[in-house]
C-alpha cells in the first residue's frame, strides 16, 4: 500500500467500486476534518477510485487539483468489500446502495463468505436474487434511499402489476408505516384487488387515502378504511355486536369482548375492581355453598 498525491485528472471513475446513491461529497468534506490523516480516496492499482468517489466529486467541485490517495493492489472482491465496509462504518449505507453491493458481489464472491466479511443484515435468498433488478429499477430506488419500504415488503410488492407498484409505493414514501403495517397493507390490498378486480388507485380514491396524508397518525385510519374495505360482513357483525353492547349500559368497569371474526360464540368479561375485598364481595354469590 502506497499513500501519494495524484492530479484529479490522473484517477478512473468508470463506478464500478461505487455504492453511493445519491452522492455524498459533502459528508466525506467533514469526514476530512473528523479523520485527520486518513485518506478518503483509494485507489486500485489501475488508479481507479476504490473508495471515495464522494470525494473526489467534492474535490474537483471545489476546484482542487490534486489529492492524496492510497494505492493498493485489489481484486474486484476486495475492493468492493473494503468500500462497503468503509462506507458503512464512516457514512451509512441506505437499502439502495446495500442491494448495489449484492449486485456486484454476488457473481465474484460466496454467499457466505460475504456475510463473514461484512456482516450483511439482507438474506439473499433465490426470491431477492430473481428481482434484484426490479428491485434496482427507478421505481423502488426513492423508496429504499429513505428507508421508507423494507426488503420483505419490496420484495412482496413485485408481485403487483406496475401500475399498483407505483401507487403502493408511493403510499409508503407518504406515510411511515412500520415493517408489520406494511406487511397488513400489501395482504389485504392484494386480497381487494383479487375480489374486485380493480385497481390499487381506485382503492385510493374509494376510500379516500389520501385525504388522511395531512392528518397527525395517518396510519391507523388508513389500516381502518382498508380493513373495513376488506372485511365488509366482519364488519357489519361488529356494527351490530357494538349496538347491542351499547344497549346493555354496561358499568364503566365492566368489559365484554367476542373472539376474533366472531370465530365461536362465546364471550369474554372483564370486571376491574379496585381490591380484593371488593372482588370477594362480587365472587361469594357465585360460589358453591358446598
């Protein structure tokens, strides 16, 4: 390894070692003042920017000429997995850029050799491996950039026709939905538009998505009018089941709740008592004498 100056015009930026998306040349300037001394662009022995390209994008936009590098002799492996790692430990990587690293690592390194190097937080199984490019394309890559949609929802997603991908995913740059909101959502649209065959953007506009954008908690009242959407005879039992609740003027510390989807008839009852004499007081009547 050689640390040296070297012009700016001299090095190869064809991006094959780059992960970045988007650039980040500004966070590699205060890089510089945080790491004194240490070189933020490496280069292999082809002079082409292994780790940096951030870097020399802020250089050459400043007007500089020159920088010091350090100069190794890598492989296409190696080099990838020295950028990641630098990049991941010093900058961060979103989701886009870690499935740019499978993308040009899977073809020159095991699986799991990988994983020992980098300590990767993506299962590659055969289902990422067969959408990778999907999953690359314009349409996921916002998404991803801002952590808005996680790989298994993605992943799920493909599976729609375009013209639902782009909505859906555009539900979730709009609202921050947690990994399990996200799984509710995608099940019970797939489960509308197989029913109705209709489109994801007229469920938007049905059950008027979006006039919940602005609202404080978006998210529950969007799961609701899906659900609701969904389960339309559930939801004329539990109509019915609250009216006849409602009708009982149950005390205030008297609860009474159905199975789930009313799946059996029995009922639960929930009585909250402020002690236990208070309790042996409800409970004696009831007891056997015996």
């Amino acid at each position: 390894m050689i640390t040296q100056n070297k012009n700016l015009s001299e090095l190869v930026t064809s991006g094959y070692y780059n992960l970045s998306f988007p650039l980040k040349p500004g966070l590699f300037a205060d890089l510089k003042q945080k790491l004194p001394g240490f070189p933020l662009v490496i280069i292999d022995k082809n002079n082409e920017i292994v780790f940096g390209l951030d870097y020399y994008h802020y250089l050459v936009s400043a007007g500089h000429t020159d920088v010091e590098v350090l100069q190794v002799d890598t492989q296409q492996a190696e080099g990838l997995i020295l950028n990641y790692n630098l990049k991941n430990r010093f900058i961060g990587l979103n989701l886009f850029e870690k499935l740019v690293f499978l993308k040009k690592i899977i073809p020159v390194m095991d699986t799991a050799e990988v994983y020992r190097e980098t300590g990767l937080d993506i299962a590659v199984t055969p289902e990422l491996m067969s959408k990778l490019d999907m999953l690359l394309g314009d349409l996921f890559r916002d998404a991803f950039i801002r952590e808005s949609i996680t790989i298994k929802s993605a992943l799920s997603v493909c599976d729609f026709p375009e013209q639902d991908r782009v909505v859906i995913l555009d539900l979730f740059l709009k609202v921050p939905f947690t990994a399990s909101q996200q799984q509710k959502i995608i099940e019970m649209t797939r489960e509308i538009l197989f029913r109705d065959k209709c489109s994801m953007q007229e469920i938007m506009d049905k059950l008027h998505i979006p006039s919940f954008f602005e609202t404080e908690k978006p998210q529950k009242p969007i799961i609701d009018a899906l659900f609701k959407y969904r389960y339309p005879l559930y939801m004329e039992s539990e109509t019915r089941w609250q009216s006849e609740i409602d009708s009982l003027r149950l005390p205030d510390n008297v609860k009474v709740t159905h199975y789930p989807f009313f799946e059996k008839k029995e009922i639960e009852l929930t009585i909250r008592v402020k002690d236990i004499d208070e309790f042996k007081k409800i409970i004696g009547p009831l007891r056997d004498p015996d």
